[in-house]
C-alpha cells in the first residue's frame, strides 16, 4: 500500500504534487525508494 509523506502546491490551481511511499519500504528505511507524484483536478 502506497501512502502519502507529504503534499506540495505547484503553483497551479490545476494540479499539485506529492511524494508516495510503500509502507513496507517507509517501514525499512528505505527513503530512496519514494515516488514524486503530480496529481490533477477534475
């Protein structure tokens, strides 16, 4: 299951970013394994 480790504004009022992690890998330690996400608005 992937969870968010923190929300950022673009700067867009059509979409923002986040960085996802696994938890197993949030559980390890294991930080270089996030994602950077761009997630849009309908």
């Amino acid at each position: 299951e992937w969870v968010p480790l923190a929300q950022f504004s673009t700067g867009s009022e059509n979409h923002y970013g986040c960085f996802l992690i696994d938890l197993e890998d949030l559980a390890a330690k294991q930080f270089d394994r996030m994602r950077s996400v761009t997630r849009f608005f309908k």
